[in-house]
C-alpha cells in the first residue's frame, strides 16, 4: 500500500493541441457544434499529463519524480483523461463562440456518458449551444399607465398605531380571567369518548385561536375569563389530521387545562413617542403617516414597474431557444414535484399534478425567459451597468437583514455560485427603474 502524501497540482497538459470544429447554425436560436481530438493528440496531451504528475507525487519508498509511471497512472489517470476532455470541451466551445461571434444563452450541460473516447484512442463530441435571439424592442420609453397610489387616511393611521400597541404590549398575569386580548400557556387533549387521542403540552392560545374542529365563537366565549388552574371543556369535531384515521371526523370534546393566564397591557401613547422618538402625539401620527406613504409609494412603485416590464413582454415577439426553454420548464416542475413529496403527496398523484400543470409550467418559464432576454437587451441599449460598488452594496444589505457578516455572505453567495443570479437580479431592479422612470404615469381618478 502506498500512500501519496499530497496530491499533486497539475497544470494543463494540453498546451496549444488545435481542435477541429465544425458548425451548423441552420437555426437562429441554437448552434450545433461537432469537434474531434485524433488518437494521436489526446494520447500526447494524457502522456503529458502523466509526466507532470510523476514529477509532483511523492510516495514512500520513491524519491521524487521516480514514482513508476504504472503507479502515477492508477492512481491520477482517469482523473487526467477527466480533465484533459474538460479542457477539449471549453476549447472546442470558445472556438465556436469567437470564431461565429455567437451569443449564448446559456453553457451547454454535457452528460457524462456523452464524454468517453472512441475504439481508437480519439475524442470527439457533439453539442449544441442555445443562442441569445435577436431582440427588436418596441418603444420602451413614455409607456402609460395609471396610477393607484392612494393619500394615508387618518384611519390608516389609527390601525397602525394600534398594531404598534399590539406588538409592543407587555404581559401581566390575569388573576381575574383573561380578556379579548388575552393569551393562556396550556395543555390541551382531544377525548374521544373515554379515549384521549390527542395530547399536547405547553401550547399558547388566544381566545380568536381555537383548535381545530372547535366552534370559534363558542371557544372564544369559553375561554375570556379563565384563570390559572382551571380548565374548560368543549364539543369538537375530531380534525382531519389526527394519527388514528378511523377517529377523524368523530365528534369528541376538547379539553384545556389553563397553566398560566396573562393579559396583554398595551403601551400608552406617551410610551409609544419615547419608542418613536417624537414629541408628542401630533408628532407621532406625522410620521406614522411619512412612514405609510413611503411604504405604499414603494408597494405602487413596485407595482408600476412589474406592468410596465409585463407591457414590454407582451409586446415583444422572441424565438426562444428550445432547449433552454425546455430546461427552464422542467426546473419548475421539479419544484413543484419537490413541494408536493414534502407534504407527503404520493408518487402517482404527483405525477397526475405535473401532467396538468405542464402547460402553465411552460409558459411561466417561457415569460421569465423573455423577461431575462429584455432585461439583458435594454440594460445593454441603455447602459445601465451592474457595477462592483452595487454588488457589495447588495453583499451589506443581505448581510444587515440576516445579522451576518458581508463576508460570510459573500462565501455563500461563492459556494453556491449565486453571483450570476444576483447581478441579473441587480441589473432587472435598475431596468425597472429605468422604464418607471421615464414612464407617463398617470395620477388616480
């Protein structure tokens, strides 16, 4: 046995080694592309490959660079062919795309069974790269549309600093009952005759969260009042989610043994300015109202840009490339599929679901696909560039929102190869800047 102790970098073997291609571009949206390597070339490119490795192993027993070749083979030579046909495969595709000054689309994704030699030693494939198609824009700028962007109403303002209320209120133990507003820690179990069928312990309920298969109104009624240690029981009809099928549906009682009673105690307006850092109760509702119409403006924003951007797809008529589209298609589907098995969905009703959802899957990935086309084609017509200071900026902001690091964020961004997906995402908010922008956006009526 003999062990390496290090495994040894290997730089390219193949050097200048000329690829013959040939190219059929008889479609305007995919370029089939054939190459081959003869026995001779990819045989010198493997030797050499061989030799450099030889020179770098180090093994017991064998001074450097003495390792027998037998030895260095078994051990890195599937791995050198491996990356001597990667290398073939990015040549053979850059030839193709420079010397035809194509414009993919997209790599093209090569099975691996689709990489083995010939009988006699050569390399050669066959692959075929989805072209960008030729996109003719309609006159993108002065598109109209009207506006739904609504003044804050002062009960706008009232709802809002009551949810504010809400989320900042405090507990206090209900020694004489809950109220509305009340919450309980609990135990609660679900009987079905003499038979307990459910039973969960340390649950927290409010009077408007009535367990499953109980009447809303009768348990709210019930339960404003109680306190710790007491327990309330009520007429169910046993829930469809139960672990013993044969009782579903079956009436039963519900019962809840109260551990702990608190009331929630809202903060007074006084408190809610010192929270705000506001003057007085003027002052609050000012910026509650600068804080509302700063969101609505952005959810129109938003809204403006998405119809603006569905205007220009639907306007635009593009071949799209078919394998491309195909490949988009079937990511949804996979989706869907991936969804479904996670609720426990069976494998005959999956696929039942997917067979009819096909044709929305299609069109869903055939209008992302024109979406990503007109996004590329009018950031290019009108420069609007994705800059090194917008990706960090968008690296600070996921970092602030996650409380991480920029770094941290930056590495998974890098592991997961998401860096592609985040500059086009960049680059489709400043495209639907652009077109909101130089809009004719109409006021409401």
């Amino acid at each position: 046995m003999y062990a390496q102790s290090s495994k040894p970098d290997r730089p390219d073997p193949i050097q200048a080694i000329p690829v013959d291609i040939t190219i059929d571009k008889t479609d305007a949206t995919v370029a089939k592309v054939q190459f081959t390597v003869p026995a001779e070339d990819f045989a010198k490119a493997y030797n050499r490959g061989l030799s450099q490795a030889r020179n770098q192993s180090r093994m017991k027993g064998f001074r450097p660079g003495k390792v027998p070749m037998k030895m260095v083979e078994s051990q890195h030579g599937q791995e050198i062919k491996d990356d001597i046909k990667q290398h073939f495969l990015r040549q053979a595709y850059s030839q193709a795309v420079e010397e035809n000054s194509l414009k993919p689309i997209a790599h093209p994704r090569i099975q691996k069974d689709d990489t083995e030699l010939a009988e006699d030693g050569s390399f050669g494939m066959e692959f075929e790269i989805s072209l960008r198609p030729e996109i003719n824009l309609p006159d993108y700028k002065g598109l109209t549309i009207d506006s739904e962007l609504e003044p804050v109403q002062d009960s706008d303002i009232d709802s809002a600093l009551e949810e504010v209320k809400r989320q900042q209120s405090r507990t206090e133990d209900a020694t004489d009952g809950i109220n509305e507003d009340g919450i309980v820690l609990c135990n609660v179990k679900f009987m079905h005759g003499e038979d307990e069928v459910f039973n969960r312990e340390g649950l927290r309920l409010s009077p408007t969260t009535a367990p499953p298969g109980v009447d809303g109104d009768k348990f709210k009624e019930l339960l404003v009042g109680t306190k710790n240690g007491e327990t309330i029981e009520i007429a169910m009809t046993l829930p469809d989610t139960l672990e013993d099928e044969s009782k579903r549906g079956q009436e039963g009682v519900c019962q809840i043994e109260v551990t702990q009673a608190f009331n929630m105690v809202p903060p007074t307006t006084e408190e809610i300015c010192e929270l705000l850092q506001v003057d007085d109760e003027a002052g609050l509702r000012e910026k509650v109202r600068e804080s509302l119409g700063q969101a609505a403006t952005d959810r129109e924003n938003n809204r403006v840009e998405t119809v603006l951007l569905d205007q220009l797809i639907d306007s635009c008529d593009i071949a799209l490339p078919g394998p491309v589209l195909e490949e988009q298609t079937q990511n949804r589907l996979q989706a869907v599929a991936n969804r479904l098995s996670q609720t426990g969905v069976t494998p005959d009703e999956i696929e039942k679901e997917l067979e009819e959802q096909k044709g929305t899957a299609r069109d869903e990935a055939a209008k992302g696909l024109k979406a990503l086309l007109i996004v590329e084609t009018l950031g290019e017509k009108e420069d609007l560039m994705v800059t090194q200071d917008d990706i960090e900026a968008e690296l600070a902001s996921i970092a602030a929102r996650n409380q991480s690091t920029v770094e941290d964020v930056r590495k998974y961004y890098g592991e997961n190869n998401l860096g592609q997906q985040m500059a086009i995402e960049l680059l489709e908010r400043k495209v639907r800047g652009f077109l909101r922008e130089n809009a004719e956006v109409k006021p409401p009526a």
